[in-house]
C-alpha cells in the first residue's frame, strides 16, 4: 500500500469511529508500525484534518470534515447490508472481523450522513440451524488465491482417506452448508474441488504458481461447463478427489 493511500485508510477508519482510536488499534488495522502512525497523523494534521487526541490517550477525527461521499442509493446500501450480514455470520474470523469494519466504512459514508450506533439495519440474515462458521485455514487459502502462491495441504476425502497435496488456488465457492475450493493439483494433474470443511491443515509457500490465475480459471471454467453441477447443495452430492 503507497503511503498516500495509507492516509486515505486512516482517515476512513478515523471517520468510522465516534470515540478515539489509539495508536496501537490503528497500527494493527492498518499493518503498519506505531511510529508510522505518529508519522501519518502528523501528515494529516499539516494537511488540514481536524484530528483531535494524542500518543497513549487516542485520535478522534472532529466532525466536519468530509472525504468523497459514496453514491449509495438506500437499496445498495440494504444489499450490501444483507451481503455482509450473510459473511459475519458464516465466515471465517478473519473474513468476518474485516466485514464489521467494511460495514462500519459504508455506514459512515452515506450520502445522508453517518448513522448512530443505536440504528438497526432493515434487513437481517440468519444462518440455519444446521450452519457451521468456516474454519480459520480459509484466510491462509484466500491468502494464496489472493498472492497466486503454492499452498500444501492436508485431505480427508469422503471415505477418510488421508492425503497430502500440492496445489493451485484458484477459488472458493461458499454455498449455504459447505465451502468448495477449486484449485489445479499438482498429484493428480488436473483441476480438483476439495471441501473445505475436509482441508485438516494448510499452509501458503513462498512459491508463486507458474500461470496467471485468471488463465486457470479460464481453463477451469471451459474444462467444467457445468462446474455448479459438481459441487453441492448438501455436503454428500459429489465424490471429491
């Protein structure tokens, strides 16, 4: 991330919050050190940002200063409330705790002014009874579809069979009661759809995979026409490699 987008994120986390931000909070959100956030809330203050607050007490961005509003028309912001309502409930915790903070981003910059913490959403999602929250491996297999990175793994196929595998993220497909990644392997040659709930551990190299991702799920998509057909609506339609 440049710097000059970094501030941006900081003034958006900023703008987020009704009550002050340490330091430390807005380092560990942002991925940065606490002295680059001394450095950056100086920058914004010779920048002209109202920031109120000091080291070991918090900021606080004063109202009245305004960054580009978001065009969200009421029925954009119901669909993305209803988006995210459906991650925070079934989601990994990475997935879920970056989706609080998305939401809180969206509500702050609506067109008709931030809402109030006391204001309940229109829409509500509720997950089934027989729901399960995803792992914490997924953000490790995002993190490799997100780099184009190698991840090895560790399957336990329908039959609970054990197996190790090198493979090439390409995708994960959520449905309602089971995740699906799609990924090229490296064993067996060929695309293969594993279930997440059956990935025992994983783990992202350093090693980048020799094709782009898009060709891959090119390739994926023209191999497997029908591909939705191969993945499930309940957890036992398919046989997994």
């Amino acid at each position: 991330m440049s710097r000059t987008s970094r501030l941006f994120e900081m003034l958006s986390v900023l703008r987020a919050r009704r009550i002050p931000v340490t330091a430390v909070e807005l380092a560990r959100e942002l991925g940065i050190s606490k002295r680059s956030v001394y450095r950056d809330i100086e920058t914004l203050r010779l920048l002209g940002a109202p920031l109120d607050g000091q080291a070991g007490i918090g900021y606080v961005l004063k109202d009245g200063f305004f960054l580009p509003h978001f065009a969200f028309s009421p029925e954009e912001i119901d669909a993305l409330i209803l988006g995210l309502g459906w991650v925070q409930q079934r989601a990994d915790p990475a997935l879920v705790q970056s989706s609080d903070s998305a939401l809180a981003k969206i509500l702050s910059a609506r067109v008709d002014g931030p809402t109030s913490g006391n204001e309940l959403p229109p829409l509500f999602t509720a997950a089934s009874l027989t729901e399960r929250t995803d792992p914490p491996l997924v953000a490790p297999l995002r993190d490799g579809i997100r780099r184009q990175r190698k991840v090895t793994i560790e399957y336990e196929d329908g039959r609970g069979l054990a197996s190790s595998r090198t493979i090439w993220p390409i995708a994960i497909v959520y449905f309602d009661d089971v995740r699906v990644l799609a990924a090229w392997c490296e064993e067996r040659s060929a695309f293969r759809h594993f279930r997440v709930d059956r990935i025992r551990a994983a783990i992202t190299t350093e090693e980048r995979y020799p094709e782009r991702r898009h060709s891959l799920i090119r390739r994926w998509r023209e191999q497997d026409k029908d591909w939705r057909s191969l993945l499930p609506v309940s957890g036992t339609a398919v046989n997994y490699s």
